[in-house]
C-alpha cells in the first residue's frame, strides 16, 4: 500500500455560492406586467438591459403599458408572452393565480417560472396573510405547471421604488426558493442585474409561504415609518 | 364666521416612531434561559446593562447557567423569575411551549410577555414551519395568557452571535409584534439596548407566524452562506 491508496479519492471544492450564471441573454416574461409590481419589475430589469415582455390578458393592454414602460419592453398577451420567455415571472393578482396558470400550462411547460404573489387579505386592521390550501402561491404554482421550473423570488419589493426613475439603486436582498440549484441559481442572477440587489438563495418551496406573507409585515412598517421597507439579510 | 372658524381643530403631531420609552430600569426575565436562544439573550441584555433573572424548571439549573453568564444574571426557578421580572421573555422550546405558559398564568398577570418562540419542524431536507393551531406561538401565548400583555419579537438572532463574548456589535433589526403601541414600543426600546439592534414595530400577533417561521429561512440562508443570517428592514 502506497502513500497515495490512504488519500480519500479527491472532491470538488464547494461551489462559490456567489458565483452565479450569466442570464443577461435570456428573455424575461411578465405575467400581469400591465399590474404595478410586474410593471415596476419589468421596468427595473429592462433598464438593467434584459429583454422585457409584460405580458396581459389582452395584448392591446399590454403594448399600451409597455410603450409606457420605454426601455424597450414589449407587450403581448400572456399566452405569446410565456412561449417567447425564457424566464416568466408571475406577477398577477392573488385572485387570478390559479386560473391563469392553469391557462397557461402548455406556453409554460420547460420555462423557468418565478412566482411573486403574495396572497394576502386587507381588513380595516390592515394586511394578513392568506393560507392558499397548498400552502403557498409557489407550490399552487408547482402543482399546475407540474412540467415547468417553479421557483419565487421578488415578494419584498415596492413598486413605488421599482418605478421611480430618479432612483438608481435598490439597496435589498431578493429571497429566491426553489427545489432545483440551478434553476434558483438563474434567478439569483437576474435579481443581481439590477443594481443595489443581491438574489439570495432562502430555501425551498415548502418555506415560501412565510416569504409571501412577510409582506404584510412589511404593510405594517411602511404605515408606521412612512418607508418603502424592504428585507437585508445580515451576515451574508 | 371668522378665519379662524373655518381651520380644522389642532391634531397632534405626529409621534416619531423612534422616540421609545427608557426601560433601563426594568428587570427582564428570560423564560427557557438555560437554553441556547435564552442563554444569549439573557447575556446580551445583562451585558448591555439590563438587570435580568433567567428562569428554569430547576432554580438550581438555571443559578448554574446564571453564573456561567456572569454579567450580574440571576437564575431562579421559572415561577419566581416571572414573578420578579417587569418583562418575561419565553424562549424554551416549542414542544414545552403551552404547558410552561399555561402553569404560569397566574404570574404573568399584568406582565410584559415577549414570545420568540420559532415553531419549527426538521426532517432530512431542513427546516420547515409548523402551524400552531392558534395561527403562532405568539398568538398561543395570547390565548394562554389573557391577563398578560403578549408581543412577539426577537425570533431572527443567532445564538452564536449573542452569546460570543468578542462581537460587540450585533447589526440586524427586531421584528416586535403585538396589539398595544405602548407594549410594543417597551420591547422596541429593549431590543435597542444591544449594540447594533434596532427594534422594529412590524404589526399585529395575527402576522406572528410568518415572522416566526422565517427562521426556516434563514437557517437555509446559513447552510449555503456558511453564515448567521439576520435581518435587515431597508429604507426605515
């Protein structure tokens, strides 16, 4: 036996979780990019110098609010606009989530999905959080486009800041879930394209509903501290 | 009708959300304060001049962990440690969370009770939350304890940071739930006493438990940062 046949065989030194691919040729999709979240998304991420498609029920809507947008958006229905995306972000309303998707399983099977619904109810009390029966919106989503890339990322962000264009910067950490590296990976990435964000890999599906929720919380600082509060996670 | 009848009556102003009461003088209790969340809290605190008593099922349990803090913390048995402290921090384990509460119901009357309870499962793939029946721990507390003054906060700090006696400085924000502003404003001002932390007003017990289970979330963020995460509200 030779000094060598003691060595355990060699491994690969843990990837960089920082090292992230280069997304800046994919095109992104914005379902319910006609609504303030998907058109301020759809803004920042054009501006960053992606490929934009916002992507309504009616296509007319959605040219009318891309052209709006600038930056070189286009606008198609959300049919077109899931079969021309690499990537298609979800950004319409909690009560049209399911029906939606569910219209769209075949445009979207393949396609890396980014759910950034927060299902939330508003009462005189302000904002709660919402218990959709699979838990969260991502895995509503995970369990409709079972041949899709389901991931969520992009919940914590204010629309007011997205559209500003006197604003250069975010400064906030986007928190992206998903079940599949490097599909979590490529969302992180387009996250990190606009300036001032990080995209932080926070765990899997199962844990989104929290994610969603959170925005509630952040309902209640804004009111209290006359902010557009957004999440930082430290240490990191 | 003259100039003057036709001004609005004079309306306060607006109380700044950052002026917060001076609670150097309260005795804080930490319930659960031989565990690793309480140990660090109660270190943290004491060292940050609060005077604080950590609370056991043994008095003897908790007056060794006592010492070992140092910091002028006393230990007592969990009943003695309610009864003594103006602000009673719950920090022991889920699983012994509503029976601790229940049996001490008549000592935390009146009391400030501050839930950082994080109910939290484990399996092979992680972290994952758990529901409460009462919707969080903070919401379970509320319901075991209607005569006690019930906030949720300080779910999101690494024990590690807390109890390392060479970080001075632990920068990250308390999120602090709860129904009464005055309530929640003494758990802010507490929370401020340790270098580095902001306490952050951040809404009703009724979202606890997305605040509770972000923990989840973190402990992911952890596993793939090697880090201790904590969070940061942005733009407050």
């Amino acid at each position: 036996m030779t000094a060598t046949d003691s060595q355990p065989p060699a491994k690969p030194a843990p990837k960089d979780p920082w090292t992230l691919p280069d997304v800046s040729g994919l095109v992104v999709g914005v379902l319910g990019g006609t609504g303030d979240q998907g058109r301020g998304l759809a803004y920042r991420l054009a501006r960053a110098g992606q490929k934009v498609i916002i992507g309504s029920r009616t296509a007319e809507r959605a040219r009318t609010a891309a052209e709006e947008l600038g930056e070189g958006v286009e606008g198609a229905d959300n049919a077109e606009c899931a079969r021309r995306s690499d990537i298609v972000i979800v950004a319409v309303p909690w009560e049209g989530h399911a029906d939606t998707l569910r219209s769209l399983r075949d445009e979207l099977v393949g396609k890396l999905v980014v759910d950034c619904v927060n299902p939330l109810g508003f009462d005189k009390k302000g904002a709660y959080a919402l218990r959709p029966e699979e838990g969260s919106a991502a895995e509503q989503a995970a369990a409709l486009l079972p041949d899709s890339r389901v991931t969520a990322a992009f919940h914590h962000l204010s629309a007011v800041l997205l559209r500003d264009p006197e604003i250069d910067e975010i400064s906030t950490d986007v928190m992206v879930l998903g079940e599949v590296r490097a599909d979590c990976e490529i969302v992180q990435a387009l996250a990190a394209r606009i300036p001032g964000m990080r995209g932080v890999f926070a765990g899997r599906l199962r844990n989104a509903h929290q994610v969603e929720s959170l925005v509630a919380n952040l309902i209640s600082v804004n009111r209290r501290y006359k902010a557009h509060a957004g999440v930082r996670l430290t240490d990191i």
